[in-house]
C-alpha cells in the first residue's frame, strides 16, 4: 500500500506540474500577444491619423549641379523633402516645370518622376530625390528648371540649375599609323583607353584640356584597375607653352575633387614607344601620372619633359623601368623645369637601372602621414626573380634639382651594381647622409611658399644663386618662362629681383 500511495503521489505531482506549466505558458502567450498588440497599435497611430494640408520643407533651396560636360553621363545629386508636421502631408504631384523638355530627371523613393498619383508622406518622415541630367546638347550653356511639389497647401518649387560644358568625347579610341592632331577648341573627354599604335603620333595642341573617366577594365589582366588614360606605342607631342599649358586630368569637376587622387590612370608609354616630348603639360589626379617602360634609343630621350607639373597621384609621379643590359646613348628620362608634388608613394621611381637626367626640377614628397609612402626620389638597379638576381647599369645625373621630402631622406636609393654613376650637382636635398656631388646644399627646410601656389620662392630661401649655370643643359628660362640669369636658382623657378 505504501508504494501504491506513493505511485499516487507521484501521478498526481506529475498532473499538477503539467497543468502549471499549462497555465504559465498560456499566461505568457496572453502577455505575448498583449505586447504585440500594444506595439502594432503604436506603429498604425500614425496611419489613423487624417492628412491634412501642410507645406514640406527641403534640404536645400538650390540644387546646383558644377560644372558637367553635356556629351557625358551627369554625376547624380540628393534632395532630401521633409515632413515636419505631426500628421500626414498629402503629396499631389511631383513634376518638372519645364515638362518633357527640361534637361533634368528625378527619382523620387524608387518611383520615377513624374509622379501625378498621389503620395503621403509621413508624420515627421522624409523621402529622398535623386536628381541627375539627361540632356546631351555639345554646347556651352546655363540650364534651370524648378522641380515642383503639389500639396493640398499648395505648390513649392526647388530651383535646379547646372552649367554645361561642350567637349568632344572619346571611348575607347585607337589608331595605328597616322599623325593625329586633336583640337583645342573645346574640352576632350576621354572615356576607357586612348591607344597610339607604334607607327602613330598624337600631337596635344597649346591650351588643350583632357579630362578622363574613372572607368575601369572589366575583363582580362587589368580587370578592376583603372582604364582610362593615354596608352603610346608610337610617339606623344604634347605641346604646351608657359602661357598655354596642356592639362590632363579627371573628368570630375566638382571642388571636392580637384585635389583627389586617383580618378583616371595616366599616361603609359609601351617599349616601342621613342623620343616622346611632354612640353607644359600638367598631369593631375591620376593613379599613376606616368609610367615609361624600357630603356631609350639611339636618336633621342625615350620621354623628355620640360616645364610640366604633376600632382596629386595616388601612387608615384613618375615611374620608368630600365632593366637593360646596357646604357642607351640617350636617356630614358630627360626632365627639365618639372614641378612634382602630392604623390601617394613617391614622386618618381627609377627602377632596373638605365640612364636619367634631371635638370632644375623639383621633387617634393609633402605627404603628413610619416607612415605612409615612401619619399622623394627611389632608384635601384637590380631585379630579383626566381631567386636570381639581375644587375643592371644605372647612369643617373642631376643638375640644380631640388629633393625634399617630409621623411628625413629625401632620395633612398638600393644599387647593388658596380661601378655606379650617380651624381647631384649643386642639388638641394633634404638627407641624413650625403650623397655623390658637388655643390649640394642639404637642409630641412628651403623657404618655399604653400603647395596651393605650387612651392614658389619666397625671397631670402637658400636656394636663390645656389645653382650652376651649364652651357649644354641648363635653360634659358624656369618653368613659368621666366628668364634665368648666369648664377640661376635652384629648382623650377627662378626668383626675379
């Protein structure tokens, strides 16, 4: 009977533990739904309440497009329309002004304009308006519209308004044996490569503007990198003046870009590409401004640069490849008054040897982040592969050439070859240690004015008379085509008194 009372016990605790836990989780289930009752009721509060009439208000006034050219797609702007009001605002209509001949279109969350059903925006809600141009007009003018808002309060009008700037545009443009001259009369669009076959010569006139896509490759070895850019098999004429500069540079116009990096490729010169001339030109913005691959030639510098400037690259100013059993007759590199600064890593690299001449120009790493980059001026000569290591001549020579650097050396050189001729003559550097030369004045500051007004001189700097007057290389006149004198200064200007 004992054990009978206690199975009985046990039954009944077992049934009396199973109604509890019934009763516990049905309490909870009413206290579940209870709370999502409560919670749908507070998220519909707001749909139960009536609209009613009540003016919108808008991020800005004043949506301006900068500057676009008309032949391009347009970059797309944000308006952002707010409803301020406790209760719905009942939206009419969204329209153009102008209609189907305005050059704007919009898109108003997710619908494309115009919208003539009516939309309800929200107690203290917003929606978003994108806004882009469709007109594609080749010619210089001011566009406006206004963008209307119709509600039962009224109608309110945002003014929209953008300047156009014709160009001629070329995608992915080629040619293999011809002397290709491009105008000068209006602003060239380059969007993908431009490629100058290696019987061809492309010659830039004076004034000529280029501007570049940030296109990229899709397919193939360069998948991913940037495209856009000047590609020379054949020979390069850019035929700036002081006063009639040749820019090349991104095709984004707004301020927020004018110094980012980084927005097209550059320019890239093949091996068989020879006695390549880049007078006045300015190479800005790009990835790598430019890139020179293989040794020179017998006739003439494989690229000769004389009063151009370069800034703003993400990577290096400029590169150039030798990698040549022997010295060429004439340089790879010829640069004359060349102005480089705003490089991500270094302003020029002069890897696997070769020949270099260097003459008035200046080399200046202005990066903040210490971390960053790499300096001024790098040069090697040697190639590592396959755990062999290849040795090439290098030649390299500078004449009244400034080397600043925000690390404290200005040139890091690796030369594993021997003998190695390299020399600074009356240079300016900014160095720990001294390096082959005559004449150099080392420092770790040479009286320069801001990089917004390109480093002049400012009077009283060291490197005013510190240069050496050479009959063969030096030039009659500093990078602005200003004359020089007999005792000239070093770098690219030259300080008048």
């Amino acid at each position: 009977m004992r054990a009978t009372a206690l199975q009985n016990s046990s039954k009944k605790s077992l049934h009396t533990l199973r109604a509890e836990a019934f009763f516990t989780h049905f309490g909870w289930l009413r206290l579940k739904f209870g709370l999502i009752a409560v919670i749908l009721l507070l998220a519909c509060k707001r749909e139960l309440i009536a609209p009613r009439p009540g003016e919108l208000r808008f991020s800005q006034e004043v949506v301006e497009f900068d500057s676009l050219f008309s032949t391009v797609l347009s970059p797309t702007q944000r308006l952002w329309v707010y409803n301020p009001h406790s209760f719905p605002v009942r939206v009419l209509s969204v329209r153009l002004e102008r209609g189907s001949s305005s050059p704007f279109r919009f898109i108003l969350d997710g619908l494309e304009g115009p919208l003539n059903s009516p939309y309800t925006l929200r107690p203290k809600d917003s929606a978003q308006v994108f806004l882009q141009l469709r007109d594609t007009t080749a010619r210089d003018r001011l566009e406006e519209d206004r963008l209307l808002f119709e509600t039962e309060a009224g109608i309110q009008a945002v003014l929209l308004r953008v300047t156009l700037v014709a160009a001629y545009v070329y995608r992915d443009f080629g040619f293999d044996s011809a002397i290709v001259s491009l105008p000068n009369d209006k602003p060239i669009v380059i969007d993908g490569f431009f490629y100058v076959g290696p019987t061809a010569v492309l010659r830039i006139l004076p004034g000529t503007r280029l501007y570049f896509s940030g296109r990229r490759w899709e397919s193939g070895p360069l998948q991913g990198e940037l495209a856009s850019g000047l590609y020379v098999a054949g020979r390069l004429e850019a035929l700036g003046t002081p006063t009639q500069p040749i820019y090349l540079q991104g095709w984004r116009l707004e301020p927020y870009y004018a110094q980012a990096a980084g927005q097209w490729q550059g320019l890239w010169f093949f091996p068989s590409s020879t006695a390549n001339r880049l007078l006045h030109a300015h190479i800005s913005q790009a990835s790598l401004a430019v890139r020179i691959d293989s040794a020179g030639s017998a006739i003439a510098s494989k690229v000769y640069m004389e009063g151009c400037l370069i800034r703003d690259a993400a990577n290096y100013g400029i590169v150039a490849q030798g990698f040549s059993p022997s010295l060429s007759p004439q340089p790879i590199l010829h640069a004359v008054n060349t102005l480089i600064y705003r490089c991500g890593q270094a302003c020029a690299a002069f890897v696997g040897g070769g020949t270099y001449r260097l003459v008035h120009c200046a080399f200046l790493f202005d990066q903040g982040d210490l971390r960053r980059g790499v300096t001024s001026l790098v040069v090697s000569d040697y190639l590592e592969t396959s755990g062999t290591e290849l040795r090439y001549p290098l030649d390299f020579w500078a004449l009244n050439t400034l080397l600043w650097s925000t690390k404290e050396d200005a040139v890091v050189a690796d030369l594993r070859g021997s003998p190695v001729q390299w020399y600074f003559d009356h240079c300016a550097l900014r160095q720990k240690d001294p390096l082959p030369g005559t004449g150099v004045l080392y420092g770790a500051s040479f009286g320069l004015g801001p990089a917004e007004e390109a480093y002049p001189l400012r009077e009283g700097s060291p490197l005013q008379d510190a240069g050496r007057y050479d009959a063969q290389f030096s030039p009659p006149y500093d990078r602005l085509g200003r004359p020089r004198d007999a005792q000239p200064d070093i770098g690219v200007y030259e300080q008048l008194r």
